[in-house]
C-alpha cells in the first residue's frame, strides 16, 4: 500500500518537504495552474514530475484532468477538444504513474 497525498502545486501551503517528513510516499495531483480546455505539454507534465521527485516522492496519480465547458455542453467544437482530451490522458500515461482520474 502507498500513503499518498493530495497536493496543489507548488502554490500549496503544504510544501513536498512536509509531506515526505510525515511518511507520505507518493503525491495526487495535476497541472493545476493550466486553464480548463488547454493541453498539458509534455514539457509541463516532466517538470512537475521531476520536481515531485525531487523530494523522494512519487507522482503516483495524475487527477482532475479539466474536461472545458464547451464538451459538457456539446458545444461546436465539442469533438475536437475530447480528442484534445484523449490526447492529454495519453501524454499523461507516457510519464508511468499508477492512476490517472478524469
């Protein structure tokens, strides 16, 4: 079993460092500072890990990948952003943590 965390960002008053003091293992967290409807980069989503594990944590679930209004209420463009999505879900994938919540 793994202790994890849900964590913020880097804006959070919870820092990594007292995270890992208090035993936890590995961190639940997202691109919290990237607008709904946007793509996670690549780029974006290696830093925030890297940063994690910096620490001696684990990026262990990628959470809250934002789902924009437009696709909640069949807008126009609807078909392209769940594609965007699907996309966004795969990158996430790539960086190997256990669970990934939409």
């Amino acid at each position: 079993m793994e202790k994890t965390w849900r964590w913020f960002g880097k804006k959070d008053k919870i820092t990594l460092d007292m995270l890992r003091q208090i035993g936890v293992e590995g961190i639940v967290t997202a691109l919290h500072d990237v607008p709904n409807g946007e793509i996670w980069t690549e780029e974006a989503i290696n830093d925030l890990k890297t940063y994690i594990e910096s620490y001696g944590l684990r990026w262990s679930v990628v959470e809250s990948l934002p789902v924009c209004e437009a696709i909640k209420y069949a807008g126009p463009e609807r078909e392209q952003l769940i594609e965007e999505l699907q996309n966004q879900s795969c990158q996430s994938g790539q960086m190997r943590c256990k669970d990934r919540m939409l």
